[in-house]
C-alpha cells in the first residue's frame, strides 16, 4: 500500500517573534513493514539554520531557527511511503509472558539491553501499583503474551472513552485511568505505564492513522490525524505494534515516524520562542492512499 502524507502545522502570533529554535520529527522512518522513499519538509520563513540528525532512539530529527522577525511560522512536511502488510503469529503459539520477561532481564547483549531500556519508567510513563493490577487481568499466569497483549487492548477499548476534551499532554495517566477518558497519546501512555511494571519492553510511537469518510460522504483533506500507539517486545516475534484506541493490532493504516520512551522524546513539532505575545495553533494531516484516491 503507497501513501502520500501531508503535514502542516501553523503557529499564528500577535505579535512579532524575532527569534525561534525547533526541533521536528515529521520524517516517517524505514522499517521491515514500511519504507519512506520520499520526504521534505518546507519552512516559512526560511530559516537561518537547518540540521538533520538521527536521534539516540534512529529517528530522524531535524533542527531548525529563524531569526527573522515573523508573526506565522508554517511547517510543513510532505512523504511518500509504502506498507506492507504485518502477518500476526498465533496468539495461542506465542511465549508466555513470563518466559519473555524473564529472558529479556537475563539478556546482556546489545541487542538485549537495548530492548531493556524500555522496560523501565519514563517522564509521562511513572510506575503505579494499580496500573500493575489491572494489567494482571489480562497477564495471568503462564498466558501467550501476544493472547494477554490482546486482551489488555480490548479491555482498554472497552473501558476508556476517546475524549479531547478530557486531557492535555499533562495530564498524570493516573488521571487518565480513574477518568476512563483521554486521546491516543494518553490511551499509549496508560498502556506502557500497564506493560513496564510487569517487566515487559514497551516503546511508545507516534505516526499517522489513516482515516475513512462517513459511508457516501468524501474523503476531505487535512480532517486525518497524527496518532500515537505502542510496540511491546515479544520474544521470538520481535516487536508488536498495537493501539488501544482502535483495539487492533497496525498494519496497513498506521504510519509510524518515530518511537521513544513517550511523547517527549517524540513530540512531532517542539521548540522555544522569544516575545510573540498570544498565539494560536492549528494542524492539517493528510493521509491519502496513491493507488485509491478517495
């Protein structure tokens, strides 16, 4: 499947802003399932600077500052990428979680440690006992992980109320799970806090979700999303996506940019600004299938 994605984001001030450093991850990364074989990213005004770099997680990074006095900053980035198909394993055939756990913390390669290090807590990823226990619910004893793994995404589903009103990148997940309500960043956050106390890897990935129209309406551009879900370490099957938001497990819909501990270390666009007065902020994301325009 080939994507065309757009991404535009917009920054509207009162007044002038003589000086602003950036950092974006907008540039969707290759990966067994998904190749990115074109990206640019447009900047208005034209920046002073301009640096891109992969980051400490591989994803690509770009670092820009303007100081030319402006009162709209437009970032856009544009990529074509293509997605294959992700063949599940059994649920039923998968390791126990345990056995998974446990092999992961006698682990001392590279590779080993480098799953590890998303096994522990994090800036938005703080361990609560509670989290713990309803994520043993669905993680009993000697359960295939990838069976728990489903079950837990189930009963978030199920459970949790997708709410834009409801949260901000702030909110404490612990806030999120006595609510019942929050958006995909949250939905991520609740489940890594879930996963991590049992021992388990879990990274967090931001990207896009595909979106369809009501039945008979158009699609309409810009009305898609950024979206966050998350990648559990599974034993001999390596990574597994998977999104609580949608109960199910990504394949040809979701277009991953980058992953990290949680959104800090992925915020899709970041940076500081001098003066400016009050601001607004305003994003369009375009998802659309090249081979079926909608």
């Amino acid at each position: 499947m080939k994507f065309k994605i757009s991404h535009t984001t917009k920054y509207e001030y009162s007044d002038t802003v003589p000086f602003c450093q950036n950092v974006v991850y907008l540039q969707p990364r290759d990966t067994s399932h998904q190749r990115c074989s074109r990206f640019r990213l447009t900047v208005h005004p034209q920046p002073a600077t301009n640096q891109r770099r992969a980051d400490y997680f591989g994803n690509t990074a770009t670092f820009f500052s303007i100081d030319k006095g402006h009162r709209l900053l437009n970032i856009t980035a544009t990529s074509s990428v293509d997605l294959d198909p992700h063949q599940l394993p059994d649920m039923t055939d998968t390791a126990t979680w345990e056995s998974v756990r446990d092999a992961l913390h006698l682990d001392r390669t590279a590779e080993g440690l480098a799953r590890y290090q998303f096994a522990f807590r994090s800036p938005h990823v703080p361990f609560h006992a509670e989290l713990a226990d309803y994520a043993r619910q669905s993680f009993t004893s000697d359960r295939p992980i990838l069976e728990a793994l489903a079950d837990l995404n189930h009963r978030m589903h199920g459970q949790f109320t997708y709410d834009p009103r409801a949260t901000n990148i702030s909110t404490p997940i612990m806030e999120v799970f006595e609510t019942r309500r929050g958006v995909c960043q949250d939905l991520a956050h609740l489940m890594l806090g879930c996963l991590r106390p049992l021992g388990l890897p879990a990274r967090y990935v931001s990207g896009y979700l595909r979106t369809h129209p009501p039945e008979g309406q158009p699609r309409l551009m810009g009305a898609d999303a950024s979206h966050a879900w998350v990648s559990v370490f599974c034993g001999e099957h390596g990574w597994i996506d998977v999104d609580p938001t949608n109960d199910v497990f990504p394949s040809l819909e979701h277009i991953t940019v980058a992953w990290g501990r949680d959104y800090s270390d992925v915020c899709p666009v970041a940076g500081m600004f001098i003066g400016g007065g009050n601001h607004t902020l305003s994003v369009a994301v375009d998802v659309a299938p090249v081979d079926n325009q909608e």
